[in-house]
C-alpha cells in the first residue's frame, strides 16, 4: 500500500554496481570487456580472454601439416605438432623417406 515496488528494486547498495563495473576483466586478444572474462597460464604468461574462441585464436598450437588450430591433444612427431594421427602421417611419412 504504503511501500512502492520501485523502493524494493533500488537498494542502498545500487552504487556498488558502478564501482564493481571498473574492474571489469578485458580480453587480451579483441580488447572486448566482459564480466565472465577468464585466464589461461601458458608457459608463464598470464592471459584474459573473453571467449573460447579469442583464446584459441592466441594460445591453440597450429597444425605443422594444415596450419589449422590445434584444439585436441594434438600429436606431437620430431617436435612438431600436428592436429590429428593422419596430418602427422602424411607428414612424417613423406619426411622419413625423403
Ligand atoms: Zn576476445
Ligand atoms: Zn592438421
């Protein structure tokens, strides 16, 4: 009667808000700011990304044979990678008999 519903949905600690979107975690890779933003450590390098996607793009190895982005294990063959068994065949093949 007396109270609004506006009153309930405006909190004294509406303020909090604005102070915590300064913190707002942005993306290494598309400078995109999103509150979700992860990390990855790889080799001692600490990097935000934003998106599966954004930290594929910068950390995923590439395919030695196909230059496609190594999302799996991988297989590794004389230090090079590979995406998968028949990349790292037909290259490994191809060098063992030169
Ligand atoms: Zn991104
Ligand atoms: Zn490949």
């Amino acid at each position: 009667m007396g109270v609004s519903v506006a009153e309930k949905y405006l909190p004294a600690n509406a303020g909090r808000l604005e102070e915590r979107s300064d913190f707002m975690p942005k993306c290494d890779v598309c400078g995109n700011e999103y509150d979700k933003a992860f990390q990855i450590t790889q080799g001692g390098k600490t990097l935000t990304f934003d998106s599966f996607e954004c930290a594929i793009h910068e950390m995923a190895p590439t395919c030695a044979h196909c230059d496609c982005k190594i999302i799996g294990h991988g297989i590794e063959v004389g230090g090079a990678l590979y995406c998968c068994a028949h990349c790292a065949q037909h290259e490994g093949g191809t060098k063992d008999r030169a």
